[in-house]
C-alpha cells in the first residue's frame, strides 16, 4: 500500500468538481501525462507509480479521490483502555446509593451538577481533589487558591489544598502560578516563594504586597524571611516593612513596573537569548502585557523576530500581532509550531486567516488538505470553518478552465499566499 504524500498539484485537483474537474484531468493528460512505456518523471517508476497526472481521461473525480484515501495506510487499531472502563458512568447517569463527597469529587465524569454541589459544601477535602479536577475552570481555582467560601466570605486556604500544592508537579503548579500569586493567602504565597522563586521584580513584589494587604505587615515578613530573593532586593523590601507608608511604597513600585512604555522598553533591551525566558516568566508571575502599546512600538520600528515570536506564543496574544509572524512563512517541514496550532485550537487565527497570509502557497494548501495534518486540522477551533478551501477555489476559479490549469500549473513554485495565487491564475485568463 502506497503511503506517498500528496503533491500541491494533487490536492488543487481534489478541489475541482465535476465537470471542471473531469475537463481539467482531460486537458492535463492531454498535455503533461507521460508516457507510460518510459520512465515517470517524478519517480523513474515504469509500472505505475499513481500519480493523478496518469489518470485516465474523463474518470470521475470522486473515483479519484477513492483510490487515493484507499492507497493510505490504515490507522492502527485503537484500544480502549482500562481506566475508561473503570470509570464508565453508570447506566441512566444513576450513581450508586451513598457515595461519600471525597469519592465523588475523584471521578472523572462528573455532571455540571455534581460538581456544583461539591463545590457549595466548601469541604478542605472535597476541594482538594477537586481542584485538578479537568471539567474545573480556573475562576473556581482561583476562588479556592483566594480562600473564598461559596457564599461569598474569606478565610484561610485549607491544609488538603496547600499540600496538593507542595506536592503537585513543578511544571504544573508553574501554570498555576498566574491564579496563585495575587492570592494574598500566607500559606499560598509560601509555596510560591518556596517553590517557584519568581524571577521577576514585579513576580517577587506581589506574593509580598498582597499578604500584607490581607493581613499585615508582620505576616509579609515572614513570607519574605522564607524566601530566597536576591540580596539587594531582599533589602529594598525589608526596609519597606520596616517603614510607615512602606505599603505604598511597593504598590507605586509595581504601578512603576507595569506602566506600558516601561515594559516596551525593557523588552526590546533584551538579550536576544533571554527574550523568550523572560516573556514566558512575565506572563507567569501576573504581568499583563501592554498590547496596543506593543503593537503601535511593532508598526513605528518592527521588534526583532525572537522577541515578536516569544510574544506570539502568549495566548493572550492580539491577532494583529499574530498575522505579521504568519506573514512570515510556515517553520519548514517537519520542524513543530506549537503557537500556531495553539492559535488555531484557541480560534485566534482560523484557515482562513492562512489563505490569505501564509505564503508560500504549496505550504498552506498542504497545512489545510494533506492527509497528514488531518489531526491537527481536527483540533482547530469549532468556530471556524474547517474547509474554506475549496469554496474559495471555486468560487475564484468558477469554471474557468484555463484558469485551473494556471492554479495547477503554478501552485508548486508560486511565492505569495492561496488568495494571491487564485487572484494571479483568474488575471492571467482575464482578456
């Protein structure tokens, strides 16, 4: 069973239908199709090799297209595992009698309301294991990680969690650190500074400033005893504490640390081996990035591209922002690109945003049709339309043959984007 890759060529004649597709396979036969006594030119193969160029004049495309998905290999079997069957709800969506709160909250297929009524019990326990829990958003985490009850007061954040937090995986509780920091909760913001030590000013100032906001200054030192800060910044905070308006005087620092112009301009004074480490723990330890200020800083003088790139992997990253690195091509074949298919997933970008930017126009065409990004393809964003590519095709090209053969013809070598290479093929038939 053949497992060659659709060319370009290929998958601009999968979008033809008939009867455009049945004349253009005619005219191209007509006009490119080897001769089989001799040697393919594209594979040196003498016995067939089942490129479309040898299709026989007047076969339906959907014949066509048959043949093809039949020569892919065959997906490997899936099994269900086990676990699934352990955790198989059971039939009607009836739980067994009695079910204790702690076992509840462990299971894996909760309904909205289940989860709603372990939360209102505000159980330390039931908590604590609902807080990794998939089908909890992170208000509810952030919630629990403030101390706040259901019904709306504060207090201490339970033993069970925090130790979930001592204990949980350091990469996983970095991506907590975001709902973590501003929680103002001593035994929250121990773990914190015990186990993440922030990198940043800002990402040191906050656990500090809001302990002493929710409680006083006393407790802030302690935290700050327990912390591992640089030396002179250990200083500079000490003396705070030690002050009347030594409050005041970390919150004007941290307004200091988050004015726009201050974060433009300290992100384009950094080192270019530094840039995507220092943006990722900005964004970590509660920076929120000044985007219409970046965005106007990009259009008066272009950031570099680490810098732009370490920026575009943010999800909170503007659109705007996100289509100048589109612009800038697709990594090259087989090298991964996780911030485009997170802007895809997240319906930041959609397929039609790579019509029109991504060049050149072999690489979108084989992000958006080739059999091997099919699952990719199948986690983009719900919202947006999976296939405009061939509605785009045909309504361009309609059925103008001419200009199909010219899409065809120069799909493989064209520089610019699908839209600029439909726009090019319509002109060039154009009397």
């Amino acid at each position: 069973m053949s497992t060659t890759r659709p060319e370009p060529v290929d998958l601009v004649l999968e979008l033809a239908e008939s009867p455009v597709a049945e004349a253009l396979a005619a005219r191209l036969a007509g006009s490119r199709e080897p001769d089989m006594r001799t040697p393919c030119a594209r594979c040196g193969s003498r016995d067939g090799c089942g490129s479309r160029w040898r299709r026989p004049v007047g076969r339906p495309a959907a014949e066509v297209v048959a043949e093809a998905l039949d020569r892919l290999p065959d997906e490997a079997p899936t099994r269900r595992p086990q676990v699934l069957r352990t955790f198989a709800q059971p039939a009607a969506g009836v739980r067994p009698a009695a079910v204790p709160p702690t076992e509840l909250a462990l299971r894996p297929d909760l309904t909205p309301g289940e989860l709603s009524a372990l939360l209102a019990l505000d159980e330390p326990d039931v908590d604590a294991r609902l807080f990794g829990h998939l089908a909890l958003d992170d208000r509810e985490r952030r919630r629990m990680l403030d101390g706040i009850r259901s019904d709306g007061s504060r207090g201490p954040v339970g033993t069970p969690l925090l130790d979930v937090l001592w204990t949980m995986d350091l990469a996983r509780l970095r991506r907590m650190l975001p709902l973590a920091i501003e929680s103002g909760d001593p035994g929250v913001a121990s773990v914190i500074v015990g186990r993440l030590e922030p990198q940043t000013e800002s990402g040191r100032l906050r656990p500090i400033v809001a302990v002493w906001t929710r409680h006083d200054a006393e407790a802030a030192g302690r935290l700050l005893a327990s912390a591992s800060y640089p030396a002179a910044h250990t200083e500079e905070i000490a003396r705070a504490l030690a002050a009347p308006d030594g409050l005041d005087v970390l919150r004007a620092r941290l307004a200091e640390l988050a004015d726009p112009a201050y974060i433009v301009a300290s992100l384009r004074r950094l080192a270019h081996d530094r840039q995507s480490w220092w943006i990722e723990h900005i964004a970590a330890e509660g920076g929120v990035f000044p985007w219409a200020e970046l965005l106007r800083s990009h259009q008066e003088d272009p950031l570099p591209d680490a810098l732009r790139n370490a920026l575009t992997a943010l999800p909170d990253c503007p659109k705007e922002l996100l289509i100048t690195r589109l612009r800038k091509g697709l990594p090259e074949e087989g090298k991964a690109d996780p911030w485009l298919d997170a802007a895809l997933e997240a319906g930041a970008l959609s397929p039609h945003d790579l019509l029109r930017h991504v060049s050149p126009a072999a690489s979108a065409l084989t992000l958006l049709r080739a059999p091997e990004h099919h699952d990719r393809r199948a986690r983009w964003h719900a919202s947006t339309t999976s296939e405009p590519t061939g509605d785009l095709f045909r309504a361009t090209l309609g059925t103008d043959l001419d200009a199909w053969v010219v899409a065809v013809r120069l799909v493989e070598q064209f520089p610019g984007s699908i839209v600029e290479l439909l726009e090019t093929s319509r002109a060039a038939t154009t009397v």
